[in-house]
C-alpha cells in the first residue's frame, strides 16, 4: 500500500455543544486529489483549519507523513511542507502579482526581503516568483497591482502564493468560488496537472471540478463522514444522492 502523505485520525472540534468535526479520518496520497464536499456548515472549513494549524483539535492527530505534527504552529507546518491557499483578505492589494508571490515565498525559506532596497535574496525570490507565476498563468499580470485583478485572478494569485512555499501537500478551500466559467476550466486544467506533483486536499463545491478532478472523495454531513471512495461509488451512493446531491 502506499504510503499517505497526509493523515488524520479521529479528529474531534467542538464548538460548545456543536461538533464541528466529529471523528474525522481521512488520509492523501502521492498524486492524488481528495475532494472534500459536504452541505454549508458540514464543517469542511473548521477541518482544513485544523490540518493548516489555524484551530487545534479536541482530539485526533494530524501526520505529515511519518511526523505528527497535531502540536505545532502554521509557520512549522508550512516549513514541513504543508501548503494552503492563502485568502484573498491576506494579499498585499496595493503590490503587484509578483510581489505578492515573493512575499509568500518568502515566508517559507526565511530569506529577508526589502521593499526599499534590492539585494540578492531579492534575486533568487524573484527567479522562483517568475516560475510559479508562468506555471499558473499568471505571468503577463505578473506586474499588475492585485488591486486591479479579476475575482478569478486574485484566486490565481492564491493558488500561486502556496506553491511558492514549495508544498509536499496542498490544501484547497474551494477555489473555484466566484470564478466565472472561463476561470474554473482554466484552473481545473491547472490542477489536474498539478496533482502528478503534489497531492490535493480539495474542497469544492462545483461538483462538475469535482468529479473531473477527484480520485477519492469524502462526504462530510454535520461533522462526521458519511461516505468515502471513488468518484463513480460516491456519484451512486444513495445516501450521499439523498443527503447531498439533492437527487
Ligand atoms: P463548511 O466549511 O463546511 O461550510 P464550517 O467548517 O465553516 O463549515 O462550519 C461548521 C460549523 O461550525 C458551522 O455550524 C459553523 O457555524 C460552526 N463554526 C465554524 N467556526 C466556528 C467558530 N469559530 N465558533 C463557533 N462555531 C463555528
Ligand atoms: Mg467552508
């Protein structure tokens, strides 16, 4: 069997007498995309925060690879290679695509960046910036000041920020929301060549991405998992039709 990159155990967040996340495992591995679907409030957000660091659990245990890394911070996690889309709400909006890249890239290799003075670390941000913005699109904009962007763009921009930090393993909060047709198409293409490199934890409410896209799913129902398997099993399960797909 192949080994997981990503793993979580029986992860339980309580909110109150809420159960956010109710004894949730579930597990990713090399070059696959793991698609995450579930009604609004199922708790798909509150458990990607928790992977990511931003909420700790009641209980459970996350595992990057062999290492468990329930206990540590967002920075340690990033710098163990787990990726997240950065939110819109977190880019510089007054600073151009390609700053906003370097930025992010920054914060993983802990190299200092100026804005007011060039040096070399500047350089090598910069040639590892270009790279990025070239694999997702993003390179004749590379010079624009976010502020300026199209919804679907900023999301671009996102997507690009976390492949900056170079991640073993990404973590999607649906971003294909707010595209237009034209940008969902574009970034579904992306992904699917994306996930040869790095395995995707991905939570999607456009059902067509994500039945093009899925190898696995998971079907989370007021915190707890109901369904888990291929597209095709889920596409036929009938509790998921019934709960989820409305059919
Ligand atoms: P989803 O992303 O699947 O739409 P969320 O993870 O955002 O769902 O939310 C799951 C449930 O937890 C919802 O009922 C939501 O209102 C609640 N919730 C989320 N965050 C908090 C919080 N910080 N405090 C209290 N309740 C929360
Ligand atoms: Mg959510």
């Amino acid at each position: 069997m192949t080994e997981a990159v990503l793993r979580i155990e029986k992860l339980q967040k309580n909110f109150g007498a809420l159960k956010a996340t109710d004894d949730v495992t579930l597990d990713l591995k090399p070059g696959e995309i793991h698609a995450l679907i579930g009604p609004n409030g199922a708790g798909k957000s509150t458990l990607i925060a928790q992977i990511s660091g931003g909420l700790s659990p009641d209980s459970g245990n996350i595992y990057l690879g062999q290492e468990n890394v329930t206990g540590l911070s967002i920075a340690a996690r990033a710098k163990r290679g787990l990726g997240r889309c950065f939110q819109i709400s977190s880019l510089a909006m007054p600073l151009s695509v390609r700053r906003n890249v370097m930025m992010a890239s920054q914060a993983v290799t802990g190299t200092s960046f100026s804005f007011w003075k060039q040096t070399d670390n500047d350089q090598k941000l910069l040639e590892a910036a270009e790279k990025v913005l070239a694999r997702v699109g993003l390179e004749p904009r590379a010079d624009v000041p976010v502020a300026e962007l199209s919804h679907g763009e900023r999301r671009q921009v996102e997507v690009a920020c976390a492949l900056a930090l170079k991640p073993k393993v990404l973590l999607l909060d649906e971003p294909m929301a707010g595209m237009g047709a034209g940008g969902s198409e574009r970034l579904t293409g992306f992904l699917e060549e994306l996930k040869l490199e790095v395995p995707i934890l991905l939570v999607e409410h456009d059902m067509d991405a994500v039945f093009r896209l899925a190898d696995r799913i998971s079907v989370l129902v007021y915190g707890q998992i109901i369904a888990q398997g291929s597209a095709d099993m889920i596409r036929q399960d009938p509790l998921v039709r019934e709960a989820y797909l409305g059919t």
